[in-house]
C-alpha cells in the first residue's frame, strides 16, 4: 500500500505488488483498464485437469439418474397393505419358493400385528364359512399357495381372509376358492419372534406360558398325506388347529417360528438355506408355510426374497459400511453428518441389491420422532432461557459455593447432572446443564470440554438409575410391562448406579486432574466477574421459566399419562415462540442445531436399514446362542456376563434404542423358553450393558452426541477419538462395577 494525497484528502491506495496475489491484478494496477479476458485465453490443461480430477462427481451424478431407471421395478412401491396376509389356526398359508428345488439363501423380514384369540378372530359361524370351504377343498387335495407374480398386490386386508386356491396337478378337479376378482395376489413375509411350534415344531422347544407363535417351515407337497378335514362343522373351526399335513404338506426343514403379542407388533428375521432341507425334496417345488399351532389368527407383513450368495453376506457387508462410517468419523475429514448420510446410502444400495428397498414412508418411520422432537423442542426452549442470563447467573452461585476449589465445583455438578439425569432423560439433561458448564469454565479461563464430556458420561449412568431417565429403560420398561414396573427400576438398578457412579467420577477426576482439580486461577477475580451478571430479561424468564417448568413436570409425569415427551417438549417450544414473539421465527430457530438433527435422522435410517439386512439379529442371535449353550448350573451367570457386555460392546458402536428394541424379544425368549432364566434378571443386565455401553464412543448414546455439537457451537471441538481415550475407560470401570453387582442374581441366598 501507499499513501497518495488526491484532492486535499490522504488515501491509502493499493499497489501492483498488493494486488499480484490476484490473477490480473497486476493488470488492474496499471493504468490501462482492460476487460476480462475471453474464455479463449482460459489455459486448457488446468481445465482438462479438474475435469479429470472431477470425474467421479460425474460419474455419481449420473449414476443418480441411471439407477432409479435401471432399478425402477425393485423401487416401485407397493401398495398400501400390499404385503399383508391373514392366517389363521385353521387356514394356514403358503408362498410358493420362486423357483424349484432347495433355496440357496431364501430370506424374510416378517411383521406380525398383535394376535387376535379366537373369540376376537371369530366371532359367527358365518364367519366361519370361508375357511369350510377351505377344509373342503384341502381334504380334496388343493392347496392354499400365493404364487410371486409382479404387479399383483392385495386389494385390502379383509380379502385375505379367503386364499386362493390352487390346483395342485393337472389331474385335479378341486376349483379355485379365490378372491371374487379372480386375482391370484402376491406375496412377501411375515413377522414375529423365533420359538417352535404345530406339527412341524413336534422337535423343537415349545414356549413356556402358552404364548401365541407363528410357525414357518419349508415343505413340499404330498397329497398321500392328506387328511379328510371335511368333516369338521363350521361351529368347531373357531377354535380348530388345522396343520397344513391336512393339505397334503409335509415339512422338509426345521421349522423357525414368532413369538406373537396379544397387544403390540412383534418383529423377526427368517433363513432358509439349501443345507438345512431335506434331501427327499429332491427339485420338487417347495412352499414356506405359516401355521398358528394354537386357536387364534393374526394379519401379517411378508416381504421374502431368494438372495442367493449375497444372502450370507449381507450381515457382513452392512457391518462393513458401519465401521467405515465409524473411520469417516474418527478421521476428522469429513463432517460425522456427512459420513452417517454416506452410511444411510451404502445401507440403501444394500437393500437395492437384496430387492429390499424400503419406501420413503417406512424410511421415515425409521426415524427414531421421539429423539428428534424431543432434541427440537428442547433446543428452542434452552435458547430462549439462555437469552435471559439465567446461566450465567447460576454460574455465578455455583462459583460463589465451591470456594475456590476445582475439584468441589465439578463434584457439584457432576452431582446434580446424575440426580437430574435420573428423572429427566438424559438429552434434556444436558440441554439444560451444558450452558452453565460452558459459562462456569469460561469464567475460570479453562476449557469447558473436560466438564461437559464428563457430564454427559455421568448423565448416561445416572439415566439408568430409573425407568424415565434413559431411551433404553423405557423401551425395557413399555415391553416388559408385564414383568416389571417403574418401582422395580428404582429398586434394582439405582443401588448399582450409585456403586458405578462412585469410581466413575473419581476416574474422571484423575484423567483430568489438570483441568478438574487444583484452586481455579484468579478465584477472586470471577467472583468480581460474576457479580455483575444479572438477569437481562425478566419478563422472558418468567415466560420461559414457567414454559420449562411445565415441560419438566410433564416428563416426570410419564409412569402417569405414558405420554412421548417429545409432545410436551414441541408444545412449550410451540407455546413459548408464540407468547414471546408471535411474528418472528428466525430468532427461535436459530437455537436449532440442524446438523445434529440431520445427523440423528441419517444415523437412525443407516441403523434400520442394517437391522433389516439382519446385522443386529446376526448380533443378538450370537447372544443368545452362547446363553443356550451354558450349562445348567451356570446358566444364570453366562446370561448375565454375556448380555451385559455384549449389550456394552455393541451399543458404544451403534445407537443404543434400536439395539434395544432388537434384544428385547430375545431376552423374552430366553427367560421363556424353560432355560430356567428370570426375564427381570435378563433385564437389569441389558438395561445396565445398553446405558452404560453408550460412553464408550462419540455416537453411542444420544446426550453424547448432543455434547459434542454444544462444545462445537462454544468453539471447542471435541474428536471421536479424544471421546474414546476417555469413554472407554469409564464404561469398563462402570461395567465391571455393575458386573459384580449383578451376582447377587446369580448367587442368590
């Protein structure tokens, strides 16, 4: 630069020199103004280069137009209830295998709606009639078989209640009992938890207490085995137990089956593979065959596909895609929003390749809406508090009561995290704490990532302590309801949530004791700080404030009105924008962390999506093989170590609600499939391996994810891997701790 005089007025104007950083600048120096070079003076090579360097951005954005072409009939969705299929004790169903002889891996996802008892399923003899025809035609030798046909879809739920018919060779005169249509349907898979159960489950174990099953077994056709079923009146089909050998079917495979519910939706993954079938079948065709072993029906969801050599793959491969999203991650080069949504989409491509694409609508009924409405809610309400200085106010008191010492404050904090943690979840938990934190370290001139990490690991251990304060402990609790209530939480879990807490903070304390312990520098001088913070604004305090309150008493409220406190928190953010400031929405939504919303929604997508290439069954399957395999007098205590660390590895490297979700039916099966193992023993030690697991890692919990992106926002960036050197220690430690504490179940007096 130098200095010009022009008209009476110093300029600092700039040079050839200043301005050669530029491309022309030199050329705008000069006191010849010429224009902007043509496109022809542009050099070629650099060009050719980018292009070059460029080509795979090309190439994928064709790809986003060449695959939804090429792929159009695997992404058509089907329509609404087009897979769904009716069965009954006395009108079993079949699907025919797409082609003959043994499957190479022949693969279901099945979804079964709460079984219905006889009474409800039903209730007339008129209602009976459909399935009399069925017998009658069963005894003549037809079989109720839907065959795949592409484009055929049910027309509604109440027309499955009469399966079509088919002949079952050229020589049979039986006639078709279909659907007035005359449409043969289509037909995918349906869905329960795995048990034994009719005719074809004469081998296997049969559940204790009488539970509703839905058995599936591959079998081949065999009208010598045929049985005159005719004779049944209609009266007695409402409680008749019809076994598909009264069609002429004998099974050719060992039968997998669901344990159904009388009041939820149950779920299960189902295999068949050419090694496991009989080799009588020879290439004859083969059917899967749902039977109800028991009085009863259920409405089911039935999507199954032959999968050949990627079917024993695909377990595998989506794990592949899950470390890697992990690695993206701990690189620090790419945005962790970023690589879980590189994740969601190799999970998708997965599914593309086992013809298993979900519709947009079930993607988003993949999205976990109580933590993201919950997270929504919250974040507009603590921005709001946060405007009003009400934390730095509290920091100041918290100050003022630890004297000086380091140590004392985050004691008292870490104190009053895990007793809040414990009523409130722990995401609100740390919304709430996590800004007087980050005002208490600033005013000590430290770095508040020590004392937020901290608390969040703290918040995840306090949360197991009761039934409301962890995502996982309510899942636990909502499904064994039967079995265990909310007092039952509070009396087995908080006595060894208090003993892991103890050793968790002193560990915290000693990792580091550089920034946690020792006096806090200028002690005098914050408390001269902090006696000037002062209330800005009490009018929107006392708004906020009374908006807070309400949403808090409603969240401890749960065990009353069982409401989702995602409602109350998306009412008062509603309620407290419209009384603060009607007209404006930029200033409350600027609160909102967009990217971790979006971070969540990728991740729970990528994790559904993994869960139905059967990644956590193969997970939780390994599990419970290893409980099955413990002898008798030790059984009790295998239970326990290997659910609860197997639940504590697991959950550090996926998110723990859909892990938890998966095991909970195992461990039902488990403690019912006379094994001699107490489903609330089973229960305390995956509710302590699935909470206190998520400290392990970056992404394990909720409230640690939450975490990084407030330090993030506060200009201290926290990595996975400074989260692992940390978190790893303490969950085993927290563990162990709970692992010890967990023999009194084992070694009862």
């Amino acid at each position: 630069m130098e200095r010009r005089e022009v008209a009476g007025v110093t300029l600092d104007v700039a040079t050839a020199k200043d301005l050669s950083y530029i491309p022309g600048g030199s050329d705008v120096a000069s006191s010849e103004l010429r224009s902007s070079p043509s496109a022809s003076t542009i050099p070629r090579e650099p060009l050719a280069r980018a292009a070059v360097r460029s080509a795979w951005v090309l190439l994928l954005a064709a790809a986003v137009v060449v695959i939804p072409v090429v792929a159009r009939a695997r992404l058509a969705a089907p329509e609404p209830l087009g897979h769904v299929r009716w069965v009954s004790s006395a009108q079993p169903f079949a699907l025919a295998l797409p082609q003959p002889g043994p499957p190479r891996y022949f693969y279901a996802v099945m979804t079964a709606a709460p079984w219905l008892p006889p009474q409800s399923a039903n209730g007339t003899a008129a209602a009976a009639q459909p399935h009399r025809r069925l017998l009658q035609a069963g005894a003549a030798g037809a079989l109720a078989v839907d065959r795949p046909a592409a484009g055929d879809h049910l027309r509604s739920l109440r027309t499955q209640r009469r399966l079509p018919l088919a002949v079952p060779d050229a020589g049979s005169n039986s006639s078709s009992n279909g659907s007035s249509d005359g449409s043969s349907g289509s037909i995918s898979i349906i869905g329960g938890i795995v048990a034994g159960g009719g005719e074809a489950a004469a081998g296997g174990e049969a559940a204790a207490g009488g539970e509703p099953r839905l058995v599936a077994t591959l079998m081949r056709r065999d009208p010598s085995a045929a049985a005159d079923a005719a004779a049944l009146k209609p009266a007695e089909l409402a409680d008749a137990v019809v076994p598909p050998r009264a069609f002429g079917l004998v099974p050719v495979s060992a039968p997998q089956a669901c344990v159904l519910k009388a009041d939820s939706a149950t779920k299960c993954l189902l295999s068949f593979e050419g090694g496991g079938v009989d080799p009588s079948a020879g290439d004859q065709q083969l059917y899967l065959v749902f039977e109800l072993p028991q009085p009863g029906a259920v409405a089911v969801d039935l999507r199954a596909r032959e999968l050949g050599v990627f079917g024993r793959a695909k377990a595998w491969l989506a794990l592949c895609v899950l470390v890697l999203m992990l690695g993206g991650i701990a690189s620090e080069r790419v945005h962790r929003m970023w690589c879980a949504f590189i994740a969601a989409f190799s999970m998708m491509a997965l599914l593309l390749w086992a013809d298993m694409v979900p519709s947009l609508g079930m993607m988003t009924e993949w999205l976990d809406e109580s933590t993201l409405g919950l997270l929504f809610g919250m974040m507009i309400i603590v921005g709001q508090l946060q405007k009003t200085g009400l934390f730095e106010v509290a920091c100041a008191a918290a100050l003022r009561v630890c004297r000086g010492r380091l140590w004392l404050l985050t004691v008292l904090i870490l104190t009053i995290t895990g007793v809040v943690s414990a009523f409130l979840d722990n995401v609100t938990c740390m919304l709430l704490m996590g800004p007087v934190s980050i005002s208490i370290m600033t005013t000590c001139r430290k770095s508040p990532q020590a004392l937020l990490v901290a608390q969040a690991i703290i918040s995840n251990v306090g949360g197991t302590a009761t039934m409301v304060g962890d995502p996982p402990n309510i899942i636990i609790g909502n499904a064994l309801a039967r079995h265990i209530g909310f007092i039952d939480f509070i009396e087995h879990l908080t006595p060894g949530v208090l003993l892991a807490a103890v050793p968790a903070v002193l560990l915290l304390l000693w990792m580091w004791r550089g920034t946690l312990t020792g006096p806090i520098p200028l002690y005098e001088d914050c408390l001269a700080l902090t006696a000037r913070y002062r209330i800005r604004d009490w009018g929107l305090l006392i708004k906020a404030g009374a908006v807070t309150t309400a949403v808090v008493v409603a969240f401890l409220l749960h065990p009353v009105h069982h409401l989702d406190p995602a409602v109350f928190a998306i009412l008062g953010a509603t309620l407290l924008c419209i009384v603060v400031a009607p007209m404006e929405v930029e200033g409350p939504m600027a609160s909102v962390e967009l990217d971790l919303l979006l971070f969540f929604a990728a991740q729970f997508v990528m994790v559904e999506a993994a869960a139905e290439l059967g990644l956590i069954d193969m997970m939780g399957g390994a599990l419970a093989a290893a409980v099955r395999a413990a002898p008798d007098n030790v059984r009790t205590l295998v239970a326990i170590e290997v659910i609860l660390w197997g639940s504590a590895f697991i959950s550090g490297v996926l998110d723990n609600i859909p892990y938890t979700i998966t095991m909970v039916p195992i461990v039902e099966f488990l403690a019912s499939a006379g094994l001699g193992l107490d489903i609330r023993t089973l229960a305390w030690a995956l509710a302590f391996g699935a909470c206190f697991g998520g400290n392990a890692t970056l992404i394990g919990a909720s409230a640690n994810i939450v975490t990084a992106g407030m330090l993030d926002r506060a200009g201290h960036h926290f990595t996975f891997v400074q989260w692992l050197r940390v978190g790893v220690p303490v969950t085993i430690v927290t563990v162990a701790v709970a692992n010890v504490y967990l023999l009194r179940y084992a070694f009862p007096k």
